[in-house]
C-alpha cells in the first residue's frame, strides 16, 4: 500500500491527509476476537478534516477516527476513499481498517488554536465511528470530551450499537453543546440484512439503542437510507419499517434512495450479481453507464409510497435531497440543553456569550458560508 515502505519521521507528500507520518507507536494488528479483520495503526497529523468548498454537504467539519469499514455494507458510498490508499474497495475495505491512535490528542491541539470558531462537526459521513474497532480502541469517548471542552456542537452518525456504551456521557455533555446523533437502518429484513450488510447489528439491536437514547433525553430520529429498489421499497416493507421506527420512540425519519458511487457500485452491482441475477437488467436501467443517483422518476414515485405513510404514523422529517430549512440568526438561538438540565428555559450556557462576541453577526454562516441551523428545543438523533 502507499505508505507501507515510508520511513518513520519523514513526511509522504503523497500521502493521503492525515497519513503523512507514521511516527511513535504504529503497527498492524490481528487478533481472534476480530477473525478477518487487519487494524492499521497510524499518527494522524490532522483530525479536523475541512470538507471543500464544492460540495453538497451541508457542513463544513468532519473528523474520522477509522479508514475502512467492519460493517461491510456492499453499497456503503465511502469505499472508494480505500483505493487512495492504494486498498481495494471491495474486502480491503471491510477487512484493512486504518485506526487513527492519537487522533484525540490531534483534536484537542486543533481545537485550542484561536482560529477555531467551533463550526458544526460531524462524525460517521465518511466511516462508522461506532464499527467494531471502537470496542477495541475506545477513541470516541475522548473526542466527545475534547469537543465538549472546547464548546463545538457536533453530530454523530452510526450503524453501531455500541453507542449506547457512551449515552450517559453525550447526555451530560448535551447539556452545555447543542449533539446530534443518528441511526442509520436501511434492512429490516433480517436475512436480507444479513447477505447486504453483514458485519451491522440488527435492525432490532438498532431500534432498542434508538429507545435507549430516548430514554436518555434524546429525541430520536432514523434514517431510513438507502431504500434499495425491488428490496426494500414495496409498501409491504416500508410501512413495517416505519412501524418499528415509531414502536422505538423515534419522532422524526429522513429518508432516500440508494446511492451508487464509483467504488461502490461495482462491489454492490457484484452482490447484487451473486444474490439476485434477476434484477441486474432493472439496474441496468436505474443506474446506467457511470451514474450514481436513482432517476428522478423513481424518487417521485418513492416519495409517494414513504411520505403518506410517514404522516399515518405521526413521523415528522422527509426526503434527504429536501430544501434545508432557514438558519435562525444565531444571537436569537438559545439551546435548552435536555428536559429539566441545565440551559433549559433558555438559560446560556457556557461559551454562549463568548460565541456570540467573537462570531458577531446576525445571521451566522460557518467559515465555508454555510448556515448554522437553529438549535432544537431538545437534542435529536439528526
């Protein structure tokens, strides 16, 4: 792989950001807890990864503790990341996971510089913070500490249930930053499941994590992504889908059709070749030559079948290409931190008045001119 014969102290200026360095403790690990799986230990030199200026997304700020992805989702978006590592995207994607070891005390440096305006940052766009990896590395709970200190209101993003083991600390924390934090369940089909995204919890192991952050003063929200065409889109299977996301106490669900990147979309159009010959020509047609979006048509005429239901069952939210709403000015926004903790009634919370002094507008864009959004009147999972 690139950075495999560097040598230690000497910068890789082709190496991919984050990667430059392999000083201080940095090996590979196999262990029989985690059969299959190769764990690359590497020194970040970055943990603030800028998101450029071109993009859709609608933040500014992400940090990704691992490369790679135990999970092994076949139509996971972020597999061609590998191949900058000179990885493949297919099982060197699932299987050769790039652990960032010092990525807390990284962020912690970064975070400090007075240049830092604490814009929204995201965790799990790019990988699963919460894979298997996190049970062994434990590096979130120190990342939710450092961001929590420096007063940055962030966003996480997870497939995994290990989120659970850090509620306790996320609802604490919630209390003085604004948190966000999302479940991602794309198969309620248990066998289905299994063949497309065999290294997930199950969706009834994500739904009762749905409930426990509920529990823990969360409102919750679920993503229902991607909705994959002729599996997972008969009214049959999206009304019980919905069904369960209410029984768990979610109020909210963004969902959207299957994604097909490059990197991706050849792993999955392989899956899809292995498991269901019968539908590679419907695929063909959906997602023809080098095209990654489904077509429009068929996201209208999914609209149709989601947002109806959605509405029967109570669930607010809506399709993930929706207009985002209007940002509050931020000198209106007051965060109410979780019911009855501190910051409710509107009460400032620590580094509010700091914020407002050094951000100084009216209406407050993060350094890329993307808008805040105003803070929720109790945290939501996304």
């Amino acid at each position: 792989m690139r950075w495999q014969g560097q040598q230690l102290g000497v910068a890789d200026a082709a190496a991919l950001p984050g990667l430059e360095y392999l000083n201080g403790l940095v090996r590979s690990v196999t262990t029989p807890e985690f059969a299959g799986i190769t764990f690359h230990e590497v020194m970040a030199k970055s943990a603030l990864n800028h998101v450029p200026g071109g993009s859709a997304m609608p933040f500014d700020w992400t940090i990704n503790p691992y490369r790679g992805c135990s999970h092994a989702c076949s139509y996971c978006f972020a597999r061609g990341t590998h191949e900058y590592l000179e990885l493949d995207a297919g099982k060197d994607f699932d299987s050769q996971i790039i652990v960032k070891i010092n990525v807390v005390e990284v962020l912690r440096r970064e975070l400090a510089r007075p240049t830092w305006l604490r814009d929204p940052v995201q965790l799990g766009t790019n990988t699963d913070p919460y894979q298997r990896a996190e049970g062994r590395y434990r590096l979130m709970p120190g990342i939710i500490d450092a961001l929590t200190d420096s007063g940055t209101p962030f966003s996480i993003l997870t497939k995994g249930t290990l989120l659970r083991r850090d509620l306790p600390m996320l609802a604490e924390a919630a209390s003085s930053v604004r948190i966000t934090l999302a479940m991602s369940i794309a198969v309620f089909d248990d066998e289905l499941q299994n063949a497309l995204e065999p290294g997930t919890p199950s969706a009834s192991a994500r739904l009762d994590t749905v409930r426990a952050a509920t529990e823990a003063g969360f409102a919750a929200t679920v993503f229902l992504m991607p909705i994959i065409p002729h599996l997972t889109d008969s009214m049959a299977a999206i009304d019980e889908a919905l069904r369960r996301i209410k029984e768990a106490g979610a109020t909210r669900v963004i969902y959207g059709a299957l994604h097909l990147r490059p990197g991706a979309k050849e792993w999955f159009l392989q899956w899809l070749a292995r498991e269901h010959p019968e539908l590679e020509s419907s695929y063909r047609g959906l997602y023809p030559g080098a095209s990654v979006n489904a077509p429009k048509a068929y996201r209208t005429w999914l609209a149709r079948r989601v947002r109806p239901l959605m509405r029967a069952y109570g669930l607010d939210g809506g399709a993930e290409d929706d207009p985002a709403p209007r940002a509050a000015p931020r000198s209106a926004v007051r965060y109410t931190g979780l019911a009855g903790g501190p910051g409710a009634g509107g009460t400032p919370l620590p580094h509010e008045a700091v914020d407002r002094a050094r951000l100084a507008a009216t209406v407050v864009r993060t350094s890329r001119g993307r808008r805040l959004g105003p803070a929720p009147a109790d945290p939501t999972l996304f």
